[in-house]
C-alpha cells in the first residue's frame, strides 16, 4: 500500500529529527560521508566534463584513483579543522579550511595520478578543484 502525503511528511520529519538530535560524533561521520559525496561527485564530474563522455565511469584506473583520493581528501579537511565542530555558519576558519584542503585534495590528485600512471586529461584537475569547492563549501553555506 503507498503511503499518503502525510506519512511521508512524519517519515521525513522523524529522519530530520533524528539527525538533529544525533550525537557530536554520529553527525561528523554523517558529514564525512557527504563530502565523500561530494568529493566523488565533483571526480567523475570533471572527467566527463572534460572528456563530454561518459566512457571514465568504465574505467577500473578512474575507480582507484577515487578510492585513494577520497581518504586523502578527508584526511586533508580532517587535519585542517573543518570537523571539529558541527558549523552553525560559515566563519573564515571555516572557509580557509576548505580552500586549503580543496587545494591538498587537488595535489593529491595530480600527485596520486602521477605516481600509478593514470592518465587524467591536463584541465581536470582545475575542473575538479572548482566543483569541489563548490560542493564541500557549497554544503556548508545551505
């Protein structure tokens, strides 16, 4: 039997709830989840912008180099502060955080390619660095 209107209204409400109500540690891993949302979305974005194809997505060297990004990635932002607590806005601590970490995450990238001889087209790192600022810093700000 599909729900009404209202059910849906009382399940959406009682996840909202239950996330606000969730402890210091529960909500940062909920946050480290979502960047690493974020930060594999703004990857296979800037392939296939770069590339206008959606041929990266069947790459098993593409897969691997965001398996080792992502924690890079999250140890970047970790280490730079920007979960130490749950922001109620953005402050430049906060935004340096993500500047500076987008830019790490962004070497790390290039660096990691580099090193396991991925060939990743020369503008996709740029193309990269901009979505994730605007997904990681962009979360933040709605």
């Amino acid at each position: 039997m599909p729900w009404t209107g209202i059910e849906k209204e009382l399940a959406v409400d009682s996840f909202i709830r239950s996330i606000l109500s969730a402890s210091r540690p529960k909500k940062r891993l909920i946050t480290l989840f979502i960047d690493s949302l974020f930060i594999a979305v703004a990857f296979w974005l800037a392939l296939i912008v770069r590339l206008d194809s959606f041929e990266p997505l069947k790459s098993a060297d593409n897969w691997l180099l965001l398996l080792m990004l992502i924690p890079t990635a999250l140890y970047a932002f970790i280490s730079l502060g920007l979960y130490r607590a749950v922001l109620r806005y953005m402050n430049s601590q906060a935004l340096w955080a993500i500047v500076l970490g987008t830019f790490i995450t962004t070497v790390s990238l290039v660096l990691l390619a580099f090193f396991i001889k991925i060939d990743i087209p020369r503008t996709m790192p740029f193309i990269f660095a901009w979505l994730c600022l605007l997904t990681v810093g962009g979360g933040r700000v709605f």
